[in-house]
C-alpha cells in the first residue's frame, strides 16, 4: 500500500520553474533592487493583463490587500460590512481594523458563498459593503449578487483569494466587485514560496490609494499624504509569482479534472456531501476538493492511519470565534455554515497528484463507508 500523499506537496510544483526562479534571485540580488523593482512592475502588469482589469498592486499578503481595499474604499466607523461565516479570519480582521462592524450571512451549500434571502434580509441603512468569498475557488452567483448590491447600494469587495483564475460567464473572479483581493500565500492556485498577495481594481481614485497604502502613503519620497502601511511585496516572491503564472490555467484545468473524476466516482457513497458541479457559465479552480460526512472526524483519522493527509477549511465559523465574540456581541445563529464546518473534509487535490495516489485516496474513502 502506499503511504504518505500530502494534502499539498510544494517541491512537486517547485520543481517544474526552479531554474527560472534561481536565476531570477541570482540577477535580484545582483543588482540589489530588493523592493519595487523590474520584477514586480512585469507581475502587477502580466497579472493586470490576465484578469482583463486596469489595476493590480502586489502587496505583502492577502490580509493586507483586504484592509487596504476597505481603506482605500473609505469604509470604517459607523458603517455595516456583510460576509459570509464561513470565510477565513483575515476576513473578520480587515473589517475590524478599518473600524466597521461585521454581520454575517449564512452559507448556500450549493456555491459555499452567501445565501442570497439571508444576504438581502439583513441589509440595513448601515450597511456598506458586501465581503465576497468565492471558497475553495467557486465562483459565487455574481448577476444575483451584483443585482442586489447595486438595488441597496453596496459596495462589492470580492475576496478572491482561493479562486485564481476562476471565471463567471467568462469574466474573471476578482474583476466583479470595486476591489478584488488575493491572497498568493504557499498553498494557493497561484502561490509564492513566502508571503505575498496582490489587490485589483478598475477604479483610478481608488488604485491611487491602493498603490501609496503599501508604502506609507508616500505619494513621493518623504511626503505621505494619507497614513498607510508597509504591506509591500519584494522582487523575489514576484519573480516566482511569473513563473507560477505562466501554467496557472493548464494547472487549473488539471484541478478541475481530478476534480470530476473525484465526484464522479465518490458520488457512488450516498451519505457523502459533495462540492457543486459547475453549470457551463461557471469555471471553478478548486482550491480545495471537500467533501461532507457527520463522521468526518472519523473518516480524518482513519485516512490518516493510510497515510493520506486531509484539512479542515475552516472548522469554526467566523461567528463563532473568541477573536469575533471578544470585541462584538451580537450572537448568530447560522445553521447550515455550523454544519458544514463541522462536516467538511478537504481530501489532496492539486495538479501534480499522481493516477495511483487520486485510485489510492478514493479507495481508502470508500473502505471507510463499507466498514461503516
């Protein structure tokens, strides 16, 4: 039997651009331009350009690009954000620094974004902005969504950060909203080696603040002309962001592959929850493949007795934080997200996963339920 498949395996995908990578420090570090160099201006550009959107701004990380979405957007004190609960802390975070107030929404299982009678029933005069999470690389509802923000003028923030190259009707995920926020984290379809994130936007009074934000508001050396932060993302996580971009698509469609092949054969286990299937208008880019059981506590230790590495994406929702319920009273009671998180399993999906391992992680799910 084998033994050992990661739920992610980074040396696997480092492989493939290590030469180009290597080089690429070696030419940093000769000429020293660490930060703000050749290297991020080609990837803002090249990124810009695949989107189809004017504006991308590298910055440190995905938590980054979310608060200085919601600063450049002029959001705080006094105004209502809603996200969805199931979304990840630097969601909650964001709101919070930026001074607004949180109320979130309860999760469709059918996109694992919000749902839209609970979305449109909360809408008060306070509300500003809507925070769209498009999990696991779903694309949300967008015509639903982008109908009911411009009704009750919201403003859209999508956090686009497991949905790299997704598409809705043949958009790009993260060009819907105001601002589009991803993370480039490790682990993501598009991922750095370190730290990283990028911000997007076809607003120019907003890509004005976006770019100064990251750098101290320093419109010009020494001159600040609003306070901002040092969110910036240095020239050797650009360089592998290239690289990383070049293959992201073909990448992307061997996700969506595994991906089908993975629900064709384990909707065959009746008691399982299964991620959506796309209509034809949607491209997902599964940034994570869950899949849904009451015994899934159960069904993670015995996979990870055979050697199969899973994760929980996110076991807690976001109202039910001690960091959420610390600073804000306001208790939820969000059913269908408490279930999912108690409930989903995020088995190995990633484009260098080999035939024999996706055979072996299949099987060992359904000698789980026949001994059941």
């Amino acid at each position: 039997k084998m033994k050992n498949i990661p739920l992610l395996d980074l040396r696997r995908g480092f492989v493939e651009i290590e030469d180009e990578v290597l080089k690429g420090i070696k030419d940093v570090f000769t000429s020293m331009k660490l930060l703000n160099g050749p290297n991020l201006q080609a990837f803002e550009k090249e990124w810009a350009e695949y989107l189809g959107i004017k504006y991308a701004f590298g910055c440190s990380c995905g938590t980054s690009a979310l608060l200085m979405a919601f600063l450049a957007l002029g959001i705080g004190k006094g105004d209502e954000v809603l996200v969805q609960t199931n979304g990840f802390i630097a969601d909650l975070e964001a709101i919070y620094f930026s001074g607004a107030k949180p109320v979130f929404l309860e999760v469709d299982p059918k996109t694992f974004g919000p749902d839209l009678e609970d979305l449109k029933q909360k809408i008060t005069p306070k509300s500003k902005a809507l925070l769209l999470i498009h999990m696991y690389g779903h694309p949300c509802e967008m015509d639903e969504i982008l109908e009911i923000c411009e009704k009750y003028g919201l403003i859209l923030i999508e956090d686009a950060s497991h949905a790299h190259g997704a598409e809705y009707k043949g958009k790009k995920i993260g060009t819907f909203g105001k601002v589009g926020c991803f993370s480039c984290g490790p682990v993501k379809n598009l991922n750095a080696l370190g730290d990283a994130g990028v911000v997007v936007t076809n607003d120019d009074e907003v890509a004005f603040k976006l770019k100064y934000l990251r750098n101290h508001g320093q419109v010009e050396k020494n001159h600040s002309y609003f306070l901002g932060f040092n969110f910036r993302l240095d020239e050797i996580q650009a360089i592998i962001l290239r690289a990383k971009l070049k293959t992201l698509d073909a990448k992307n469609e061997k996700r969506r592959e595994i991906a089908k092949y993975y629900t064709e054969r384990l909707s065959e286990i009746p008691e399982l929850f299964l991620p959506p299937l796309d209509p034809p208008y949607k491209k997902s880019v599964y940034h994570r493949y869950v899949i849904g059981t009451p015994k899934r506590d159960e069904l993670a230790k015995f996979l990870k007795e055979k050697g199969i590495e899973v994760g929980y994406y996110y076991p807690i929702p976001l109202h039910k934080q001690k960091a959420y319920l610390e600073f804000f009273s306001r208790p939820y009671e969000l059913p269908v997200a408490e279930k999912l998180a108690k409930e989903l399993l995020a088995i190995p999906l990633y484009p260098e996963l080999k035939e024999e391992e996706i055979e072996c992680i299949i099987e060992s799910i359904f000698e789980f339920f026949n001994m059941q």
